[in-house]
C-alpha cells in the first residue's frame, strides 16, 4: 500500500503528467454534464417509459455505451457511436478503395485526410440516426405529451441539429483528450459511460438479492469473486502474446551485411487477439438480420420461432449464432489488420530475418500460419466472454444490468482502455526514473 501511495505522489510530481491528467478529467466531467442535460422541448418527467425500455438487451447496451444519455433523451444520446461507426467504415472501405489506400500509406497527411473524411462521414450518420431516434421514442414509451412543441418541423429540425452537435462536440472532446491528455480520449468517453451504469446496475442486483431472499449476501460474494476471475481472463486477453524471435545483420564498414552472432534476440509480438472489441460489434450489427427475417414471415410458426428466439440476447439460440459470428469476424478483421506480407517485407528490408525461415515470402507465409494458429484459440476465448452474460443470467439469475459487466464489449472496452491508459502513465513515470505503475512488462507470452 506504501508503495502505490508513493507512485500516486510520483504521479503528482511530474508537471505534464498532473496536467495531463487534470485536463483529461475536466473534459470527461463536460461530457458527463452534458449526458444529463435534456434536449429542449421535451418533458424530463415524462421519461420514465424511455428508461424503462432500454433497461436490457440491444438498447440497454447502447445505454451503457452513450452513459445513460440515451435513456435520458439527452443532447449527447447518440453518444459517440456514430464516429465508431463511421471509422469501422472507413477502416473497412480502405481494403477496396484505392484513393483511401493510397492515404493509409502517405504517413501524417494521409492520416489528417483519413479523419477528416471520417468526420464528415459521422455527420451524415448522425443526420439519419437523429431523426429515427426522435422518431423512435414513442416506442419506447414516451407519451406524445412529453414533447412540449409537438412533434413538428419546430421541434424535430433543432433537435436534430442539436444531437448532431452533441456527437460532433463529443468527438472533439475525445480528440482533445488524446491530445492534451492522456490515454486514448474516444475509448475513454465510451468507458467513462459504460462505468457509469455500473453503480445503478450493482444496487439492483444488491436489493434482488437481498429483498427477495435470492441468496442474500453471500450470493453477492460469489457474483463478485466471480467478476474479479472473469477480468482477469480479460486481462489475459488483452495482453497475450505470442513472441516471434528475430535476429538481424550487422552492418561492416564495407557496407555489407555480416550475421551478428553475439547481437541481442528481439522480437515480433503476436497478438492473441488482434482484432479487440471488432469482432463482437461486427457481429451484433449482424444479429439484427435474424429478427428481420422472423418479421419478414410473421404468419409462419417459423417466423415467430425466429422472432422470440432472436430477439433475446440472453438465449441460447441468439448466443449460439453469436459465438460462431464473433470467430469468423475475428479471422476476417486479423487477417485485414495484421499485414503479415508486409511485415515480412519491412523484416527484409531492415535486415531482419527468422531463425531457420527465409526472408520475403517464407517469413510472410510462416507469420500467417502462426496467427492462424493463435486466433483460433483467441476467437473461442473472446466468444466465451462475449456469451458470458447470458451464461450468468440463466445459471445464477443474475439481473440483466448486471450481467453486462460480465463479459462482452462492455467488459473488455473497460479493460483495454484501462490497460493502455496505465501504460501511458507508466511510461512517463519510467522516463522520470520513478517505479512504474506496472510490475511486469507491457505484454504477456504465450506458448
């Protein structure tokens, strides 16, 4: 404990860290105010439909991911999915579009032109996305007299300029946060907001369990024992790698190459799971398809079949289909975000090589055959606790809330950001000479 107090004072100590800091926590408590303030011309009293109805399932995990604005019909209820989305896009387009291909390889200017694109790609997102959730309200039981003004043209066009600028105000506060402070600034704001349901959501289970003799205090206990175990298999995860040895030549004053035989070993590291949260969000976009199917054939008994078993994320049938679509989203997104042929190629060219596998197109092969083989068991790993939650929910009755936090993005979002936030916080304590916040090296190996 003495030690952790004295690295917080270390911490304090370094002025651009303080000030990072600083800065990155006042940006985020903007965002947290503006998650409350309520889009003008709509009666805050009358939400109590809208929280009820994205309590769980799809919209009770883009309630987490927006901070609970979306639930409060707030100018930030889009949250910053939308620029999510329009960079999966992008990200995506880059594979057959050769103008964005030719960006992704112009360095910094390419770069700059990528986001701005990106930018420009979330406000046309966002102009279809605003409508519809106005539009959706009365879905999720908001009665027609919350809207002061009536649901008219006086009232839909500033709302829908005004959550517009919500996202687009929300993504330059991510923007800032990376860039004058610390840590990855959109993956904190979508943190920041699943973070904050955790609390409502643990008092829930609490009075369950407690009220309705459903196991009492102890029950709590397990549930919390079995979280902690259920995080560090996500820290596993996160920071699992396998480690290729790699040897380079040294260079004579001739200007030849010469094998350095007493030089150090360095490494290419693996990643067991290369692709993150993609997957999983690729594959809950996906899991809309079966619904829309079942309504398609809504007078058929397999219609309806499709409808009620798809419509549950936490039955069996809906979390089969996602197990099996998050492993091949998680063999098609590695193989588009891992070059191993380039990899090979910029090997060759530093003067780098394999041990007993030739440089060009060998090396390329044999990267791709060994991130073959450490995917499958990241994707099946990653698909556990993707289902996690579903797991939980039918084998210890654990409220929907809750469960969230068990596994799926949600989980894993929270320990990736929180992961590279203290190892950026470890390297400027590191380059002052000061004991890191972390004890081992930033990567885990993995046979």
């Amino acid at each position: 404990m003495k030690k952790f107090i004295d690295t917080i004072s270390n911490i304090w100590k370094i002025e651009e860290l303080r000030s990072r800091i600083l800065i990155t926590l006042g940006l985020l408590l903007v965002y947290r105010f503006g998650c409350q303030i309520v889009l003008p011309g709509i009666d805050s009293t009358q939400l109590g439909g809208l929280a009820d109805g994205t309590d769980q399932g799809i919209f009770g995990l883009l309630n987490a991911f927006t901070g609970g604005a979306f639930a409060n019909a707030s100018i930030f209820a889009l949250g910053i999915m939308p620029y999510i989305s329009a960079s999966i896009v992008v990200q995506l387009m880059g594979i057959a579009i050769p103008y964005l291909q030719k960006l992704q390889k112009e360095g910094e200017s390419g770069r700059k032109t990528i986001n701005q694109i990106t930018r420009w790609l979330t406000i046309g997102i966002c102009i279809v996305q605003a409508p519809a959730y106005l539009y959706g309200l009365g879905a999720f039981g908001v009665p027609d007299s919350a809207f002061i003004l009536g649901k008219g043209l006086d009232f839909m066009i500033p709302a829908v300029i005004i959550l517009v600028s919500g996202c687009v105000f929300a993504m330059w506060l991510g923007e800032k946060i990376t860039d004058k402070g610390i840590g990855n600034g959109i993956s904190l704001l979508i943190m920041i907001g699943i973070i904050a349901t955790m609390p409502q959501s643990f008092v829930q289970e609490f009075v369950s369990r407690t009220t309705n003799n459903n196991g009492g205090l102890m029950f709590i206990l397990i549930e919390v024992i079995v979280w902690f175990l259920v995080i560090l298999a996500s820290v596993l995860l996160v920071m699992a790698t396998r480690q290729i040895p790699v040897q380079y030549a040294r260079r004579t004053a001739s200007g030849g190459y010469e094998k350095n035989v007493m030089g150090s070993r360095q490494y290419i590291p693996l990643k067991l799971n290369a692709s993150g949260v993609m997957p999983i969000i690729f594959a809950q976009a996906i899991m809309f398809v079966p619904g829309m199917i079942g309504g398609a054939f809504d007078d058929t008994t397999f219609g309806q079949w499709m409808q009620v078993q798809f419509s549950d994320i936490f039955g069996w049938a809906y979390n089969l289909l996602f197990a099996f679509l998050i492993i091949i989203f998680t063999y098609f997104y590695t193989a588009i975000t891992v070059p191993t042929n380039k990899m090979a190629d910029d090997l060759k060219r530093s003067g780098g090589f394999i041990p007993g596998i030739r440089p060009g197109k060998e090396t390329g092969d044999y990267l791709d055959k060994i991130m073959s083989l450490i995917t499958l068991p990241g994707s099946i790993f990653l698909a556990l606790l993707a289902v996690l939650p579903a797991i939980v929910v039918k084998l210890l009755d654990v409220q929907a809330g809750w469960a969230l936090f068990y596994g799926g993005t949600s989980l894993l979002i929270m320990v990736g950001v929180a992961i590279d936030t203290v190892q950026q916080v470890n390297s400027y304590l590191l380059n002052r000479h000061y004991d890191g916040l972390m004890k081992t090296g930033k990567n885990r190996k993995v046979a």
